[in-house]
C-alpha cells in the first residue's frame, strides 16, 4: 500500500494521513500527517480521540523537522577513522549487508559461538512491528545472547506485579470523576502531558491536586501544593500515610476483608511507620503526613499517578508495590477515577508470540541484562558470564548517551575487536562508535500498530510518504540481513503486513473490538473494555489468590521482605553514611521537557530551548559551595563526571539537584553525559537500573 492510498483527506497536493506518536510515553498519541507533495509539512493530534484531544507535545510537534532533518541519514555509511570520531564513508545497500553477513557469521561459526552477538535496543519506537517483531526472529534464529530490556519499567512492574498482579491501575477516562488527585513522583506536563485536560476537569469539580516530588516541577508549579519529598523514601511516605489511615479508623473494612490478602500483617507492619519516624526519613513534617494521610481517606475516589523516577532506586519496586496498597485499603478501587496507575499495558493482549517468535530461541541461550552493558562490553566474568561480546547491534536506543555508566560503556564500544552496526535516523554518539550505520525510516515512513501504557487504544501508523533517500524500516533491513546471511527459517521472510495480521489474532476478549479493519477506518480503537474500566471494583486481581497481596508468598519465595516495606538507596545515610559525607548531594536526571531521553536532541530548536546542559540546585547548596547562576559546574563522583551550567533553584529540596537530560555527548561541554555518574547497580526487584540512587558533589570548575 502506498502513503498516497492511506490519506484520509486529498485537496490538490496535499493530504491527510492517520498515523500514530511512536515515542516512549504513556499517550500514545493518535497523529493527523499533513503532506505536500513528498513533504510532511504539520503533525497534529486526531480530535477525536478521547485522549490525544487534538494536542501534540513540545517534542513530537517537532516531529516533520526532525524528518526531513538535513543531517539524516540516508544512505548506508561504513567507518573510516577511529572509532568515535564520527568518520564514515558511504556504501551501497549490497556492500554493508554482504559485510555485515560475513562477518556475524563468522562469529557465529567461530568457538565463541552465536551468544558473542548481542543486540541492544529499547524504545526508540514503541511499535510492535518496527520495535519488537522482526528483529526478535532474527536473533532469536542465530541463536544470539538474549537482551533483558530493563533501562526503564521492570522495577515498577514486578511492584505492581506483587500487589494487584498486573501492569493494570485506573483508567485514566474516569480522572475527571476523582475527588483528590496526588501526582506522585511525576512530571505529567512533560511526560504524560494528556492526562493533564482530565486533572483539570477533576480540579473544576473540586479536587485538589497534590505533587509529591524532589523537584518543583513545571507540573508542581501547576498543582494546589507540592511535597517536597527526599529522594528514594517514597515507600516510607506510603507506610507513614497506612499508620495513620489504619489509626484514625480511614479505612474500608468491607474490602478489606472481601478483596485483600494479608490485612492483620500489614497493620502490624505500618505500626512500625509513625508520623514523627516518617518525617525524619522522608523530610516532610509530620504533621503535613498526617494532613495527607486524613485527606486522602476521606475522599471517596483518590486517584494516584505514579511514574517511573520513583522506580530508579535500590528499593524502587518495593515503592511502588507499597504505594499500590494504598487504594485497596481505603476502597477506592470501588469508584471511576479512583485507585492507582502506573501502566495500562497489562490489558493489552496482542499476540507478540506470534510476532516475535520466541519458539526459535535455542534452549539454555545466555541473557545479558541492558542496564549492565559496560560490564558486558569489558568485563564479561564480572556476572555476565558466557563468551566476550564480538558483535552489538543496536538499534532504537543510543546506548552511549543512555546507559548507566556512560564511560564504561563508552570504553567498550572504543574496542577494535568489537564489530557494531546501528540502524539510526542520525549520527549518534552510538552511531560514532559504529562500524556500520545504516539508514532507518522514521515513524512518518513505515507501518506501525501501536499499544499504550497510560490509556486503553490501539492505534494504526500507516505510512505518510515514502522512505526517504535508502532509508528502510526495521523490519526490512532484518529481513534483508537473514537473507544475505542465508538463514532459511521461513519466518525471516514474513512480510509487515503478515506480521500485523499476526499481532492481532488473538482470542482474548479484551481484543475483540480491535481488528484491522477497524483500525483502517478509524485509526484507533478502544480495547473492548468498559468506559471508564474499573478494574479492582468487586476484586478480581490479577495476584494467584485473586486479591490485592499485602502479603506476597512470591516474594517470600524470592527471600524478600514479603510485606510492603522501605528499602532506603545504595547511596544513602541509611545504608552508606560515609559515602554521602564525601558526596552529599543527591542527583536526578529526569528528561528535559524538550527531549524524550536522547531523542530530539538535535533538533535545533528545541535544543535552543533546552539552551545547553544545566544542573540545577538549591540557593542554600550553592551558597556553601561558591556557585553563582550560569556559573560552569562539575558534577563528580567515584564512577565519573560531567560539566554543566549551574541554575539556582528555590523549587528543589535542599540536597537535591536535577541535571534535564539526556544530551548527546557530543553536544555537552566535555563530551560526557550526566550517565557518567551514574552506576550500574539494580533494583530489588525487576533488575532495573538505579540512576536516580547517586550521590555526587558539584563545585565550579577552576
């Protein structure tokens, strides 16, 4: 199908093409792609979808200039100078691909075997053809190492996971129905920017809206009040809030007893959690938790937003599966708009066996997890274990700016014996370090179905124009690769249409609404859920008793704390006092408003938005350090540093500071990223990283 037979509207030239946002936020946006002639020339979001609403974000607004960018990369280009110099040449389809053959099979063949080729990608796009379909067979068919993609979520889902038994929460269409709204530990306006029309149209009814973060937020500066809470104590926070529910007598008996597993225990446990322990742990007065606490069990329909950031430490599943208890014991599940969300993702059932073909796994492959690739790439005894990495291929991520460890990861793709290939729209600091870069289409220039982790649609990416220069999708470039290393497993050969068909034969009946005709004629589809879904009204978790598990006989059997409990940082006064003495300042790193992690960097209007890379702190922390605003900083620890441009900030607790991220290494003053402070420890759970549990000290630089 061509792009000129997917326009919805045809004036002259120009038409209208029903596409979908392919970026890693919970919106999963419904796009309306103007084109003239073989230009997108507008993006917009659909109107009529009950959650894009007709609005794009800063960044995907952006999105034709990123397109038609004049730095794209367009033909295949193969490394001439060192590796990170950026030094390439351009080759034909056929040279790169009979050499990238010859020698992946090489390894293959070789005694190291097929586990020494290791891909690496994450989220560049979320869809399910282009991000997770015919990549998988590939690598699953020559029995390459398996990739762990934890660099953002698991930490979070196995903490939902062990509480309500699914990445499932409330369903954001019944926000407006909420009478008490708690942003907690998320920046909705920069990354979740279409929940925010719903907590309006909540706070027009009279709820309050509360932000519960470090960090005074663009979203704090737009909430009734902001809570400015200590770093990495959000699960003390939510056992504080329990001792006072269980003690003023807030809760909800009835479900509590009919829907809850462990209830006895789990008040025995927040006994242990009073207001005045709380306050010390977290830095929030004590009475403000009490105040939290009464507010938040009065009101019939609380509903809690909790994102990601709060997951990025030592005890970030358990925060997140302690913060997950707090509807079940109030009974807020019971009404629309109340309960807690981090994903929706779980009621998605597409059939991603089907599309990613995990039957071809040869049995006993090694898995190596993402969030520790510096250790992969030069230290592969250190728990890595099996034979060196010889081949990275690494597409929809930019591992040299993202990755924790940033210049340990950068010291082993600098390795000659490495042979790396990356499929990229721009030359990357990845990309620099690459012995082929080969050309990818952009979401504008390929089919894509899209699911979502924030509400309940499926979209349809039909492609808008054709690709641009060589550039190929995903897809093809793996199919193309299988064929020139002659690979003869027939589903190498499964064209993207097969493979959307593929993704949609499933008898779950939350799908039954979502087929690709409908998709064809509307764009999107809701799940075959009701409006708004309340998914814990009468029970019904997801957990092996059917209830919510305040009790996990599963993490019991893990030889973790089975009750919700605090887990303080690594790098915390708790756990590792003289650590802190030597570096008291603890860093954040959450995106810029204008990035999507290193996406859109090079953008140039937004990076002049972004003006350059910025660490902001508190006026007291500079004061005692020397560092006037705009003053050029270093930002230090053990593992690394970086330089940026100090901001001061009232709106950041003292003892915090937050460096916006992610730049690209080449478009920071030293050539390092804010990840060359960051570890690659993991979570309790769910083996995420921990990039906000870091501790650094920031002085002028001399």
């Amino acid at each position: 199908m061509s792009p000129a037979d997917t326009a919805i509207e045809v004036e002259g030239t120009r038409r209208v093409v029903r596409g979908a946002c392919p970026h890693d936020c919970p919106d999963a946006c419904a796009m309306l792609v103007t084109v003239e002639g073989d230009r997108v020339t507008r993006v917009q979001g659909d109107p009529a979808h009950p959650v894009t609403q007709g609005f794009l974000c800063t960044k995907v607004n952006r999105y034709p200039e990123r397109t038609h960018h004049p730095e794209r990369v367009l033909r295949p280009l193969r490394r001439v100078g060192p590796k990170g110099r950026g030094e390439f040449v351009e080759a034909s389809w056929d040279e790169a691909l009979t050499d990238i053959a010859a020698r992946l099979n090489a390894i293959r063949h070789s005694p190291d075997g097929p586990e020494a080729i290791l891909p690496y990608s994450y989220a560049g796009t979320m869809g399910i053809l282009q991000g997770e379909s015919m990549d998988r067979r590939f690598f699953h068919a020559i029995g390459a190492s398996l990739l762990d993609r934890t660099i953002c979520a698991t930490a979070g889902m196995m903490g939902m996971r062990m509480t309500v038994g699914a990445s499932i929460g409330t369903d954001i269409e019944g926000v407006p129905e909420s009478d008490l709204i708690i942003l907690w530990g998320t920046n909705t306006l920069t990354s979740n920017p279409h929940l925010w029309p719903k907590v309006l149209e909540a706070r027009a009814k009279g709820a309050p809206v509360l932000c519960i973060d470090p960090i005074r937020t663009r979203t704090a500066e737009q909430c009734d009040e902001w809570i400015g809470i200590r770093p990495g104590t959000d699960a003390a926070l939510a056992l504080g809030l329990m001792h006072v529910l269980v003690a003023e007598g807030l809760q909800d008996d009835d479900y509590l007893a009919r829907h809850t597993l462990g209830a006895d225990a789990l008040r025995a446990r927040v006994a242990e959690y009073p207001p005045a322990r709380v306050a010390a742990i977290t830095g929030i007065p004590a009475e403000r938790i009490v105040a939290l606490a009464q507010q938040y069990g009065r009101a019939h329909a609380a509903f809690i937003r909790i994102n990601y950031g709060l997951q990025r430490h030592a005890g970030g599943a358990m925060a997140v599966r302690t913060i997950a208890c707090l509807p079940a014991i109030t009974g807020h599940w019971r009404r629309a708009g109340g309960g807690v969300q981090l994903s929706s993702s779980g009621n998605f059932a597409l059939n991603k066996a089907a599309v990613q073909r995990p039957d071809l796994i040869p049995a006993g492959t090694r898995t190596i997890n993402m969030s520790r690739l510096g250790d992969a790439l030069t230290q592969p005894d250190a728990g890595v274990g099996g034979p060196p990495v010889r081949a990275l291929i690494v597409y929809n991520s930019n591992p040299a700016a993202i990755a924790p460890d940033h210049l340990r990861v950068v010291e082993g793709m600098r390795r000659e014996d490495l042979f790396t290939v990356v499929l990229e729209h721009f030359r990357t600091d990845t990309a620099d370090h690459a012995d082929w870069i080969l050309p990818a289409t952009t979401q504008l220039e390929h089919l894509d179905l899209h699911w979502s982790y924030g509400h309940h649609y499926v979209t349809l990416n039909t492609p808008a124009i054709a690709p641009i220069g060589e550039a190929r999708p995903n897809t093809e470039i793996f199919r193309r690769l299988a064929a020139a290393m002659g690979l003869d497993e027939p589903a190498l050969r499964d064209d993207d249409e097969t493979m959307l068909q593929q993704a949609l034969d499933t008898s779950d009946p939350r799908m039954a609404t979502v087929t690709l005709e409908a998709l064809r004629e509307r764009g999107w589809v809701r799940l075959n859920l009701p409006t708004p879904y309340l998914p814990f009204a009468e029970g019904g978790f997801h957990t092996p008793s059917g209830k919510c598990e305040f009790v996990s006989e599963r993490m019991a059997t893990l030889g973790l704390d089975p009750l919700p409990s605090y887990t303080p940082p690594y790098e915390s006064p708790e756990r590792d006092p003289a650590l802190v003495a030597r570096y008291p300042i603890t860093l954040i790193s959450s995106p810029a408003h204008q990035f999507m992690n290193s996406t859109f960097v090079n953008v140039t209007s937004l990076q002049r938005a972004a003006r350059e890379p910025e660490v902001s702190l508190h006026p007291t922390d500079a004061e005692r350090r020397g560092i006037r605003d705009g003053a050029r900083v270093l930002v230090a620890n053990d593992r690394g540093s970086f330089e940026a441009t100090a901001r001061l900030r009232e709106g950041i607790r003292e003892g915090v500071a937050w460096a916006p991220g992610i730049w690209w290494a080449k478009a920071s003053p030293d050539g390092r990223t804010v990840n060359a402070t960051t570890s690659q420890r993991l979570t309790d759970m769910g083996e995420g990283p921990v990039f906000y549990d870091n501790q650094v000290e920031i002085a002028v630089v001399a």
